[in-house]
C-alpha cells in the first residue's frame, strides 16, 4: 500500500528512495507500507526509479488530480502496480538483482496477507487485492483465477517499459477511464462525497452485482483472515430480485425444499434483523452442466478444482488423517459408552418382564427376564456445520480434510452426521448438504470451497429448524459448528426505528450470533464451535459460544480438541 506524504519516522524508507533515486535532494511525496504497517522496501524502490526514468512531479500531479475522491486510495493502489512494471522493465538491464528482490516480495505478499487481522483485512479493497494476487502470482509463475475484465485490467496494469512519461500518464488516463469511467479532466472541480441517498444507492448496486467469489488459497493453513470482502456504505435493506435467486440456482442448483417448506422456514425465520433476506438448501446435485449464466459457470468449474485440490490433500496427508479418525473414534466410543443405550434381549436371568412372567409356570419358558444385549443404540446425532465464506479461503483444504475426519470418525461409532457448509450472497443464506444423515462414506465433505459473505445467526437458526428424518428422530442433537467467529455479510440488518440500517458486521452481527446460539440451546440442540481463527476474535467465539469451543491451531490438535468438547456437551445433556 503506497501512501502520501505519512508523518511518521521514515528514514529508511526516504533512504531506499534516495538510493534508487540516484540523489538525496528532494522530499518524496510517497512512501510504501504493507497494510499492516511494515514498510515495504521494494515498492519503495519503485517510488525511487519512477524518479530515476520518468517525471516524479509529473505522476504526483496526476495523482494529486483525484486525491479528493473517495476511490482515491483505491486508484492509487492500481496505477502503483502499472509503474512498477515499467520502472522494473527500465532497471533490469542495470540491476539484474531487481528480479529477485521482485520475487521476494511477491513471496511477501502472500506471507503478509496470512498474518493480517480482520480490521487490517478491513481496509483491503477486493478488486486491490485480486489486481495484486494477479501480479504477484505471476511472478511466481502461479496462476490466479480472474474473472474477464479482471483479466483485462491486469494486462492494462502492465504498463511496458518502453514508455516514457508521456506514456505512463497516458496509459494511466486510459485506464481510469476504461475500468471506471472516470475523467481525470473532470477532477479540476471539487469532487462530491457520496450523500446518503447515493450510499443508499451504492450500497443497493453493489450487493446487485455480488458474485461469489470463488479463489485459490495458499492451502498453508493460516489461521487469520486472508480476504475480507470490502463494505460500500450502507443502504436500506431490499429484498432478492428474481434476478438473484436466479444466479443463486445457477450456482448451487435447485433448492431441496419445495416451495411451500421454503416460504414457511423463510417466514419463520427471515424477520427483525433477517428482515428482506432468503434461506436455500442445496444438495449434491449441483447446476445443470449446460449453465447458462457465465459467472455461475466459472464457479462451478472453480468449486471442481477445489475440490480436486481438497481430495490431492488428502492423499498427501492419508497417513495423518487416517491416524487422526483412529484416534478421534477411539476418543468418541470410550466417551460415548456411558451414553450409548444396550439394547435388552430376553434372557434367563436379569430383570423380570412382568407382562412375561406368566410364561415361566405356565409354558416352562424361563426367558422372562431382560439383561442388556450386544447390540447397541445411540442416542445421539450431530450436525456438522462448516462456516464457507470467502475468509476461510487459504485454509480450505485443512478445513475439508478436518470435517472429513470429525464425520469419519462419528460414522465409525455409528453415530448418524449431517455435514453441512454455509454461505450467504444476494440476500440469500445457502446451506449446502455435504453429507447427509444416511449417506454412507464421507467424500462428498471434500466438495468444501470458500466463496461468499457469512450471515451466522440465520445459518445457526436455520440449521436448527431442519428436519433431521428418521435417522435423526427421537435422538439429542449436536451442533458441531467449524467457524472464525466473525460473522460479516453484504445484505444489512434490516432497518428498524433508524433511518439506515446497520452493517451486518463486527459486534452487532457477533450479538446476533449469540441470540442464535441461545435460542437453539433453549430448544434442546447443544452448540459447539471448532474455533479457527485468529486471537483477535476469541472474545467473540467466547461470546457466542460460551465456555462450549475449542480452539484448533494444529492438526494434532483435532482429536483431543473435538473429543473434548463432545464429554462437554453430553455433560449437558446428561443434566437435562
């Protein structure tokens, strides 16, 4: 992140910027940081060879054209990444070390971005941030999944190093006008903050054009939140256009419920802050192969890759995993036998069936009595639910494998499960049935990917509403749910006695989330987390979960961590 003109100490950054500059005579009117805070000494050197080979003032002005317009920062970011493939192309010949300290920081970007919090995700903008993945990627000689226009930017942002001032400036007008519609001429006069009414209609545009962004992740497993998708302003809460529901079909297929059990969960549940949203149950079967809509298409062919790279974890790691269900299993059958019901036989001695007692004078029959047999009841299912938004993005593959184990190892111990991933986008909450209650094997977990918005108090309320059938008839229910604690949605809560409503984010959504929690476990269904996220939010997974959580920080973690939070929860169950 280029900023202008910070007042913090900057020595070294000034120094970085002298030396590529070749001379130590001029104040620079940028500095380079991550969005962490930590200087970033390449994008500095950048700001020094932009004054080496082109104008410096020249850019400056240009940038200071817009500098009042709330896209500012926004603008900057892009054209940063367009100069710097032009001064890298101008420097190379006479400084072939620029290559690796280019890899480097392309390294860093990916390193960076794993350790930020979520208030530090906050301020990443998402079309920033995917034109920084596609530069940095291929560096790496990686391949970043973009959209077309996405597409088309990042070739516009590679700006040759044949150009010279003249160039960069007009290149740089080019694509503010192309991607954004914007005129530098027209920056001369005073730029308007968006009003109300415009937020309102912002905000209204943006959810319109809510696509699920579906992306690779490291698959490193870092725990903070690596994407956040960016809030624009608030606006009232409308509901879903056909439109919408549309694109939501096209995506995840047709819902599993019917119409009418759809509008009665909806009118149950979508109401006070849910106001204006739409609940979507999917299963296995997908979107037609011959979707038609473009954007839908690439997600389903994005969510196959996904899951062929979920399944190639896997493997690599089968020894691990296999030994994780031993364990796990073996934790859940010891802890389980007090709470398992031996199903009676008759038998010769034992408890005496007093409606069978006539049979022993009477027929010389002496299996009057009962003992407990060999075949064995349990009194419990669970419901695994896996948080799928676009946060958990670099931690798909750790999360797949893990809910694979979890329902592996219940499955083993004969205890029914449902594995379900939650989402939102387009004013809809989607559950997707990853594994239902009577399906045998748990491959289809493997289908997770990460791709959305996360609206946690209707997906807990939801969930608890679903029918569990017959496997799950006149059993305790457990809710297992794997999240980061950090609910946050595009669609508001709905509008009540103010004029605009709230985001649905940070600690109003976290409340919400709670309300959920208790409500369930005043209707009997016990809730636990499998918390992975970052310190920063274990005061909210305290808040929403209570003391029923464990926090998962390693692989080895798992067995001893789920395990314990099941004793946990059928202690609770025992007291009822």
């Amino acid at each position: 992140m280029i900023k202008k003109r910070v007042s913090d100490s900057a020595r070294r950054a000034r120094n970085i910027i002298w030396n590529a500059a070749g001379r130590y005579d001029f104040d620079p009117p940028f500095l380079a940081y991550f969005p962490n805070g930590a200087p970033d000494d390449y994008f500095d050197m950048v700001i020094g060879l932009t004054d080496k080979w082109l104008e410096l003032p020249r850019i400056w002005d240009f940038f200071a054209r817009y500098g009042r317009d709330h896209r500012a920062e926004e603008f900057d970011e892009f054209l940063w990444l367009g100069i710097e493939n032009c001064v890298f192309e101008k420097e190379l010949a006479e400084r072939p070390v620029l290559a690796r300290l280019r890899r480097e920081r392309a390294e860093r970007f990916y390193r960076m971005n794993q350790a930020l919090s979520r208030q530090q995700m906050e301020m990443q903008s998402m079309p920033v941030y995917t034109q920084h993945e596609a530069r940095w990627a291929e560096v790496l000689g990686r391949r970043a999944l973009l959209l077309p226009r996405e597409k088309r930017m990042a070739e516009a942002l590679r700006f040759p190093g044949t150009l010279d001032t003249d160039g960069v400036l007009a290149a740089m007008e080019a694509f503010l006008r192309e991607f954004f519609r914007y005129v530098p001429g027209d920056a001369d006069r005073e730029p308007e903050k968006p009003g109300a009414l415009a937020r309102l209609l912002l905000r209204h545009e943006h959810r319109r054009h809510d696509r699920l962004l579906v992306r690779a992740g490291t698959g490193e497993g870092d725990h903070p939140r690596a994407v956040h998708q960016r809030h624009w302003g608030m606006g009232r809460s409308v509901g879903p256009t056909e439109e919408d529901t549309a694109y939501v079909r096209a995506v995840f297929g047709p819902c599993l419920l019917t119409g009418k059990e759809l509008r009665a969960l909806e009118n149950e549940l979508c109401i006070g802050n849910d106001e204006g949203c739409r609940l979507w149950l999917a299963g296995r079967g997908g979107a037609a192969e011959d979707c038609a809509d473009r954007d839908a298409a690439e997600v389903r062919r994005s969510a196959a890759r996904q899951r062929e790279r979920n399944e190639a974890f896997l493997r690599e790691h089968a020894a691990q995993a296999q030994g994780s269900v031993r364990r796990l299993s073996t934790r859940i059958d010891t802890i389980l036998s007090s709470y398992l019901r031996r199903m009676p036989e008759p038998a010769r001695a034992g408890r005496v069936r007093p409606e069978a007692a006539y049979r022993l004078p009477v027929l010389n029959d002496a299996r009057v009595f009962l003992r407990g047999g060999e075949e064995v009841e349990s009194e419990l299912c669970v419901d695994l639910l896996l948080d799928a938004s676009q946060s958990r993005m670099n931690v798909q593959e750790i999360l797949s494998t893990e809910a694979y184990i979890i329902a592996k190892s219940l499955e083993k111990v004969r205890i029914p499960v449902r594995v379900c991933a939650f989402r939102s986008l387009r004013c809809h909450t989607v559950l997707e049935v990853l594994k239902d209650w009577k399906e045998k094997g748990c491959e289809g977990v493997l289908r997770y990917f990460a791709g959305g918005w996360n609206r946690d108090a209707l997906a807990l309320e939801a969930i608890g509403r679903l029918d569990g059938g017959a496997a799950a008839r006149d059993k305790k229910r457990i809710l297992l749910v794997l999240t980061d604690a950090s609910p946050n949605d595009s669609t508001p809560f709905a509008a009540s006695d103010t004029l605009l409503p709230q985001e649905y984010e940070g600690a109003a959504a976290v409340k919400a989330a709670e309300d959920a929690v208790r409500g369930l476990r005043a209707e009997g269904l016990r809730v636990g987390a499998v918390f992975h996220g970052s310190t920063a939010h274990l005061e909210s997974v305290h808040q929403i979960y209570g003391h029923a959580y464990v926090r998962i920080q390693k692989a080895a973690q798992l067995a001893q961590g789920v395990s314990d939070l099941l004793l946990m929860l059928l202690r609770e169950t025992r007291t009822d």
